[in-house]
C-alpha cells in the first residue's frame, strides 16, 4: 500500500527520495535541530532512518513523510504519524510528530504538516485520538502542539521517556493530547 502524499496548501507530504538522504542528515547531524534529542545522527543512522521508514511509508501508507515545498524547497524535514515505539503509561497511541531544517524553521510548516496527519488520522484512518510529546524543555515543539488545537494530557501530563536513563536532562517529557472530537471543532470554528 504505497502512500501517493497528502497535499495542503503551500505543502507535500511525499515518500523519501535518494535526493533526500543528504539534507535529512545534516539536518539530523546540526546540534541546534538536535538538542531535544538525545544525540545528533551520524550519517550512516540518518541513512538507515530513511531506509526503514520509507519502506514502513510504503508498506502501511502513513508513517514519516518528506516535506516538499510546493514551487519551493524539495526538501525541508519530515512530519509523521507513527505507533508510539516504547512501553508507555498512555499507550498503545499514534504520535505525530516533525524535524525541520533550521532553515526553515518559523514558516508554519511543522504545524501545516502535522495539521493533514491529524485530517488523515481522523478522517481516513479514524483514530479516536493522537498524541504528541517532547522533553520539557522544547518550547517550540509544545508551542506547535498548541497551535494543533492539542492539550496537556490530563491523566499524564508528564512522564519519564523510558528511552532515557535515569537522571538525563531530557528524560522528562510533556504529553499533549487531541480526540477527534476536538479536532471536528477546529474545522467547524
């Protein structure tokens, strides 16, 4: 079931190309897109990234898609929705999430792209819910989530990233939450 990309205005969603590998890892490998990760990539794990998940976005049809401006940049970073990968205390859930070149951050595309994964999730995959979380400390992540129309998660507002050992700094992470309900509102407002 391969995925044909989801259009928005300015945006698309599309399967990974060869001509991708390069920008995605330097965007992975750049120590500002990274600091709310663990580490940066080598090149080798951003090649073995887009290997797994363009085959994953073949197999299942939704999952990490490259972002292409339209008329613009062929390439710019990724948005996903994705299975939630670790034993968490609010799984089994769909995550949606994104990484972005630098270049191209505070142009609305994080929150363009990740708003047509919330349509397909609700509209085409009819999920109840999606969920998206980041360490604390990635305001700019969490000021996308709100902007999706998301909330804190009131059963676990917080939580430690099981991925993460004990005491790092980007172990606690927030919870933020949208039911398809809310999300049939936005559209509707």
């Amino acid at each position: 079931m391969s995925s044909p990309g989801l259009r928005t205005e300015r945006l698309l969603l599309r399967q990974w190309e060869p001509a991708d590998v390069e920008p995605w890892a330097a965007l992975n490998a750049d120590p500002e897109v990274m600091e709310h990760f663990p580490a940066p990539l080598s090149a080798a794990e951003s090649v073995a990234f887009v290997d797994r998940v363009s085959a994953e976005l073949a197999t299942r049809g939704w999952g990490w898609f490259a972002i292409e401006v339209d008329g613009g940049a062929s390439f710019v970073g990724s948005v996903a929705l994705v299975p939630v990968s670790f034993d968490a205390p609010f799984g089994p859930a769909i995550e949606v999430g994104w990484r972005l070149a630098k270049a191209h951050w505070g142009n609305g595309y994080a929150t363009e792209g990740a708003r047509a994964l919330l349509r397909y999730a609700f509209d085409i995959l009819a999920l109840p819910a999606v969920v998206s979380f980041t360490a604390t400390s990635n305001r700019p992540s969490q000021d996308v989530m709100v902007r999706l129309g998301m909330r804190r998660d009131p059963h676990h507002p917080t939580f430690e990233h099981p991925n993460l050992p004990a005491g790092h700094r980007l172990r606690p992470h927030v919870l933020y939450r949208i039911e398809a309900s809310e999300f049939a509102d936005q559209a509707v407002r």
